[in-house]
C-alpha cells in the first residue's frame, strides 16, 4: 500500500512540474498574459507608512517565480509637462515647487525627507500608466492588461492634492489618449479602499469616463454625470465585499460599456495594511483581482497599483501578476509566517529531551525508578520547577541558543544573562525570568503563562505577562510608551514565535493574550485576531481615528483621552481584548468564519469615534 501512494505520489508531482513547464514554454513563446510598466525612479524614500520599494519587491518576486521575460517589461520616457497640463492647472502646478504644499501632501518635514525627491518618483509613476495607456490600445489585439507598478494617485484633483497624491495619473493619461484621437468609452474601475474622489471630480462633467468606486467612506457626493459609488462601512471582511463587486460590476460595465478600463487596484483593503481597517483577506483579495481582469477580457485594459501601506502590501499584486503570467496561483506569505517557517525547521531539529533534562540529572531520567514512585504520596514531592511541566531552566538556554535569542541578548551587552525558570513569578502561572547577569538585579524578560480554557473545547496558551526591556539602553529620541520603563529590548517577535512552537510541541490549540496597551495590540494584530467580534470592532475603529500617527503617537493620545465618541463626547479608552493566535486548525476554522466576519462588519456600524485634529495636520494622507 505504502508503494502504491508513494507512485501516485510521482505521478502527480510529474504532472505538476509538466504542466509548470507547459506554463513557462507559454510565457516565453507565446504571446504574454500581461505586460509590464516599471522603473526603478519609481522608488520612494522608504519612510511609513509608505514602502518606497513596493515595485522592486514586486519585480524580484516575479524574477524568483522565473515568470519574467525581458519583453513583457517596458521603461517608460520621463512625462511631458504639455501631457501634465492637459489635466492640472497651471497655477496648481506651479505651486508644487513651494516645499509648505509638498509638506502638506507628503508630510516630508515630519519624515525627514526631500519633498522634490518625492515629487520626481510619483512624476515618474504618472509617466508610467500613461505609457500602459498607450500600450493598450496600440496593441489591443494582445488582449492582455497592461501593469503599471506604481501609479493610482485617485485623489489629485485638477487644482488640488491631496492623500499622498499631487498628479492624477489615469486623468493625465486619459487626455493623453484623447488628444491622440481616442473617442471610446472609458470605465474606472477603482477598487482602492479609499474613496477615488480625485479621478471623480476631474470627469464629473464628462458622460464618456464612467467612474466606479467600492471604498469605505465616500467623500465626494457632488453631482456627477456618469459614475456609481458604493460605500461599505468599516470593517469589511471577504463576504461582503466580494459581494458588493459581485452586485455592481456588471452594472458598472453595462453603463459604460468601455473600449478601455483602467483598473484602479488598491491593495490597503488587505487587512494586513496599517493604514485600512477592513479584514479582507489575501484570498479575497486575490478572487477580487481574477474577477475585475476576467470580466476585462478582449477590453484593452491598463493596471495600477493605488494603495497599499506597509511592506507586506507588495504580496496582492504579486500574486495577481504571477497568475496573469503563468496562469499559477499561491498565497505569498508574510514576513512573520516566513520566520515562523523557519521556527519550525528549528523546532523540529531539538528533542524534548533537551529542553527538559538539567544539566546534573543523567539523561535516562525518565526510566529511573524513584522512592516516590514506589511510595507515592507518603513522600512529600519537590515541585516542579519547569516551566509548562516540560522546560527546564537549562532547557530553556538551549531554546534561547536555537532560536537566536541569546545572541540578540549578547549583541544588546547582556553576555552573562541568566535563565530561571521559576513557578513563583507569577500569582496566577508559571513564568520565568531573564536577568542581566548573575546579581539578578536587572530584569530582561519577565514573563508569565498559564493555561486557559476556551469555549467550546479549545486549551490555550496564555501570556499573563510580558517584559521585555533594555534596563542598560542608552535613551532614545522616542519617548517611552505607557507601561515603560526602559527602552524595549527588541525581542517580541521571536519570544512570540518561541511562543507558537511551544504551542505546537504541547498541543495547545493556540496562544492567547490580553494586551494591556493599544501599541502593543498593533504589534500582536499581525499574527494574533480578536476572540470576541466587539472587541476587534473596537480596535479597528481606534486604529482608523488614529491611521495618521506613528504607533507610539497613537497609543500615547489614546491613553491620554484623546480619542472621543462623536455624538457623546465621551473620551473612547483603549479597551483591553483577549486575541488569539490560532494553531489547532479547528480552532483556525472558527474564527475564520464568515459569520465571524459579519459580527465585526456589525459591531463596527455602531461606533463613530473622532480624534481632534492637530494644528498643522489640515490634509492628512489617505
């Protein structure tokens, strides 16, 4: 039998790796499923929340896939400023050299960066999509998109930037086509999550640009002669909107019947973006993405990438170009399951054995027959000093060896940092403590676990406690956060990751928190999701007010009252809510729900909450 599946086993693996080869023999010989736009002058100063590297991640991703081909990519020529003026006034334009107004599009002051260096890379980008523009209906025949990898600045106006955006680059190549001649219908297909208000207002008296919006909020409800806006509310999960697309863009389509779409496609309604606060996932982002290019089919259509605020917000549309090149589909992961990954090949090479034997005990410790195994009860037992039952002290520094710890200890000056494992740390659990070295007068890590039942039938691993700090640090510009008292030692994402294979070697079905602060909440979003549905709610309307303003900024206003319900006035306080990190994969299922998703869309469009906005903040980025 076990030869039988291992056959089966080569013939399906033959078949893949033949129809791998088939697809690449296609994208070489055969004509291109779609055709790129890229430069390297796109790139931006890498400063949050924008990455200035999006499109070069996006591009070695794509070399990697071995999907690339030196044909399917073109360089655009630098933008002509008779193609810019065509869309912007020129009083508008001229003002783009006073650096107070790129200050108030792009926040360089703030970040540290050159305005006119910021200025130049989005000119560039705008130079793309007008050369995909171009392409597309020079050989419409290809019927194949055409992917500008940068562009989608949708909230420029003729006279006005705004959101990080100071020139409409889909307006500027639609007169661009105009003046050559183009007289089609043109459909806009704008997916971002942001309301694309900018694009809206330029072609509001023009009956042939048919723009078509599913954002959050709208913020443009001036008449306009050919365009449908649908706004969802917050907190937006997979159901929803794949519906909303599944109900509008046939509409969309049959009022404009396009003879060119430009396909507006934002990656920041991902809920791994920092600055959006819906929940859809990679998977409905990718479905979003195969609906709006299948429905293009046999239209000459032209790509932008739009939003997108973080480093993971290159994975969308990276997936959606390997699709289009090789007709293959996966999931990119992210960088923290990248370096989970890597946990696991760790977690599989130490036996339990090491992590529970002490150095003085002899290894066949657990054959070994003891007086209290003879006389049970009638001798006091010593109490077991591991961690969870299982870790030893000694344990443990081999973890720490393992998995990098002890060498980001040392590099912090901590060469002689001791390990205890100590059942007494903590009133409510078993926890252990790091110290600095052997005087045990300066706490590292501190932190305390127990476990937690759950409803129905799920066993978690609950993180009590957790200190990490940098007693020795020298002072930082940042000032602490609440909860601090030294400088943070730069160790949670491998404690958590150390964290997650504990779960897996003892068959929790998952690790569970409570933070104390909205900052340190953030941080966990990226692995961990809310038990309860009002309480993501809750984050992700905190999380929305406060977009604009660095985590510490935002955890530090929300501490100090600084958020408020809109109709009360009433100040909305950080509101601690357990989060769960799931690993049994019954305990995944449930909580990626769709009836989950729902509750959270619900809860959501009860809240309105408000930051009072900040002197010299008129125009914040969206």
């Amino acid at each position: 039998m076990s030869s039988l599946r291992d056959a089966q086993g080569a013939v399906v693996a033959a078949a893949k790796l033949l129809a791998k080869r088939a697809r690449r023999f296609k994208l070489r010989y055969g004509l291109p499923g779609a055709r790129l736009v890229f430069d390297t002058r796109y790139r931006l100063p890498s400063v949050h929340p924008v990455d200035g590297q999006r499109a070069e991640r996006i591009m070695r991703h794509l070399g990697m896939e071995r999907v690339l081909d030196a044909a399917t990519v073109t360089r655009p020529p630098r933008l002509a400023m008779r193609d810019v003026l065509r869309t912007h006034d020129a009083e508008y334009l001229a003002s783009l050299d006073d650096p107070k107004i790129l200050d108030r599009l792009y926040f360089t002051q703030r970040l540290g960066v050159e305005a006119a260096r910021v200025l130049d890379a989005q000119r560039w980008a705008c130079a793309g999509t007008v050369q995909a523009a171009v392409m597309a209906m020079k050989h419409p025949w290809l019927k194949s998109p055409v992917v500008n990898l940068g562009g989608g600045f949708h909230h420029a106006r003729r006279d006005k930037g705004s959101g990080f955006c100071a020139l409409n680059d889909v307006a500027i190549a639609i007169d661009r086509l105009r003046s050559e001649g183009f007289r089609g219908s043109i459909l806009i297909v704008d997916l971002d999550y942001h309301h694309g208000d900018g694009t809206r207002s330029i072609f509001a008296d023009d009956p042939t640009v048919y723009t078509y919006s599913i954002h959050a909020q709208s913020w443009d409800d001036s008449i306009a002669v050919a365009t449908l806006d649908v706004e969802l509310g917050p907190a937006v999960g997979d159901e929803t909107y794949l519906k909303s697309l599944d109900d509008t863009l046939p509409e969309a389509f049959a009022r404009a019947d396009p003879k060119l779409v430009f396909y507006v496609a934002g990656a920041d309604p991902a809920a791994t973006d920092v600055l959006g606060n819906w929940r859809v996932t990679a998977e409905g982002m990718a479905e979003r993405d195969r609906r709006v290019l299948s429905r293009c089919k046999g239209i000459p259509t032209v790509m932008v990438l739009a939003g997108g605020y973080g480093k993971e917000a290159w994975r969308y549309p990276a997936r959606t170009l390997v699709w289009l090149l090789a007709q293959d589909d996966a999931p990119i992961p992210t960088a923290d399951e990248r370096a989970l990954a890597g946990f696991r090949q760790i977690r599989a090479s130490i036996s339990d054995l090491a992590l529970r034997k002490n150095p003085e005990e002899p290894v066949d410790e657990e054959l070994r027959i003891t007086e209290a195994d003879i006389y049970g009860d009638l001798f006091a037992r010593a109490p077991d000093r591991r961690l969870l039952g299982f870790y030893s002290s000694f344990g443990l520094e081999v973890a720490f060896e393992r998995y990098g710890l002890a060498n980001h200890l040392r590099s912090k000056g901590y060469e002689g940092f001791v390990v205890d494992a100590d059942s007494k740390v903590g009133s409510v659990g078993q926890g252990i403590r790091v110290y600095a070295d052997g005087t045990r007068s300066e706490v590292l890590i501190e932190l305390v676990l127990s476990e937690l039942h759950a409803e129905p039938d799920a066993t978690l691993l609950s993180i009590e406690w957790l200190l990490l700090q940098d007693p020795r640090g020298a002072p930082r510009d940042i000032p602490l956060l609440p909860g601090q008292k030294h400088p943070g030692l730069g160790a949670l994402r491998t404690i958590v990751g150390m964290l997650i294979m504990t779960c897996e070697r003892l068959g929790y079905d998952g690790l569970t928190v409570v933070p104390a602060h909205f900052h340190v909440a953030t941080v966990a979003r990226r692995l961990f999701g809310f038990m309860s549905p009002a309480d993501e709610a809750y984050f992700l309307a905190l999380a929305e007010v406060t977009k604009h303003l660095p985590v510490q900024e935002a955890s530090m206003r929300i501490e100090q009252g600084g958020v408020v319900h809109r109709e009360s006035g009433q100040v909305a306080a950080y509101r601690p809510g357990r989060m769960v990190l799931p690993v049994s994969e019954p305990l995944k299922a449930r909580l990626s729900d769709a009836s989950y998703a729902r509750r959270v869309e619900d809860e959501a469009k009860k809240l309105d909450l408000v930051l009072p906005p900040l002197r010299d903040r008129q125009d914040q980025p969206q």
